[in-house]
C-alpha cells in the first residue's frame, strides 16, 4: 500500500483524523456527463448531504419530492404489505429549514414523502439517484462556490464561482445575484495579497474590485482555473 503524507492542512493532532473526500466540479448535465455508476453515486451522496445541510437551498415541494427518490434508491419499491409506519423516521430526508417552516409532524411528513414513493416502484437504485440528481442540477445554489468578500466600500459580499462565470452576492442572498460575470465577458482576473480585480473584456466597462477576508481565498479561486 503507498501512503501519501498530507502536507499543510492544518490537520489537527488528534490520534485519528476523518476525512471527506468531495467532488471538486458540479457537472452541468448529470445525464450526460456522470457515466459511471460508482460516480453517480457518491457526486449523489455529495450533493444531498449539501441540500440536508442547507448548503444548497431546496424549496419544500422539491424537498419532498428528492427525499422520495432518496427513499426509493435505498429501500427499493414501496411495498404496502411490509411498511411500517416510521420506518423512515430515523433518515435523515429533508433540511431543517424546510421542516421548521410548516407546523407539521414527522408523522405528516412521512405520508406526504410515502406518497411520491409508491410512484416510483420499478425505479432501480441508480436510476432513482439520477433522477434525485436531474432535480438538484436546477437548485439555484447548485454547483456554487461562495467565498466571502468585501467591496471598496467594506460591504460584506459573497463571490459565486460556477461553470458559467462569476457572481456577486448579497451576504444575506445567496441565491439571487446581484452581479453577474460570465467567463466570456471576463478578459482577466488577477489578485494581489487580498485584493482581487476582475476586467471585462468590454474597454470601456469598469473593473470590479474587492478584497478577499483571507489570501487562501485566492489561492482556492486560482486552483481551481478561474485566473488566466
């Protein structure tokens, strides 16, 4: 077996040290471009993991829908003659944020997931993760990276680093853009210790510049292909 070291992390010195291993790139087409089953399925486990944890904004009647094709991808069909009322009690299936919404018990919850999973018996595991992942590709804060940011002004901002360009973030929105950059209107980008500008490609358009809170930042937009 060949062990690799992992150098400047500042992993702690604990005696043993979990690691979660993530998909660096969000697929623009999950149909088309995750081929393999194994990948399919843990970019699956990836990205439900972010919408329970709210890392990805999911609406209610979506949440329950995707919670459906979690349940069928790990249970297999509904089967009326052997589900008990509970079983699903110990997944975890929808965000927190969704549940506090509504004044509902786990009970309700439940019927309302169990009626979109009778529907889909005959769904094997893989085409059901597809489907939960089809849904997912379409969530606003899909396939973003945020990084914390502030303007010339000191105003706390969030930047978006996507497939398709750059956006800019309220700090209390991350879902709607109040800027956008898409790679083809961006002629350069380049940092300086924690100053970050962005030129559009149109001359007479103004450079965007803000300030990153830590120069890392910088080093993590730059590996991943975003500066030229």
């Amino acid at each position: 077996m060949l062990l690799v070291p992992v150098q400047d992390q500042g992993i702690s010195q604990q005696p043993t040290t979990p690691f979660m291993f993530l998909g660096k790139f969000y697929p623009e087409d999950v149909a088309e471009e995750l081929v393999q089953e194994v990948t399919q399925h843990l970019f699956f486990l990836q990205v439900k993991q972010a919408i329970l944890s709210m890392d990805i904004y999911c609406p209610p009647e979506a949440s329950v829908l995707l919670a459906s094709y979690a349940v069928q991808a790990k249970y297999g069909d509904y089967d009326e003659s052997t589900y008990k009322p509970g079983m699903l009690a110990s997944d975890d299936l929808l965000p927190q944020r969704v549940i506090d919404q509504y004044q509902m018990t786990p009970e309700m919850w439940e019927d309302r997931i169990k009626i979109w999973y009778a529907d889909h018996r005959g769904m094997s595991r893989d085409e059901a993760e597809m489907e939960y992942l089809k849904i997912a590709q379409d969530l606003d804060m899909y396939g973003v990276n945020y990084f914390p940011i502030n303007n010339k002004k000191d105003t706390e901002l969030y930047l978006g680093v996507t497939a398709l360009g750059l956006n800019i973030y309220e700090k209390d929105n991350k879902l709607t853009p109040k800027t956008t950059f898409t790679w083809s209107e961006i002629r350069h980008i380049s940092f300086d210790d924690k100053k970050f500008i962005i030129k559009p490609v149109e001359k007479s358009s103004p450079n965007f510049v803000f300030f990153s809170q830590k120069v890392r930042m910088n080093k993590l937009v730059s590996s991943q292909g975003y500066t030229q």
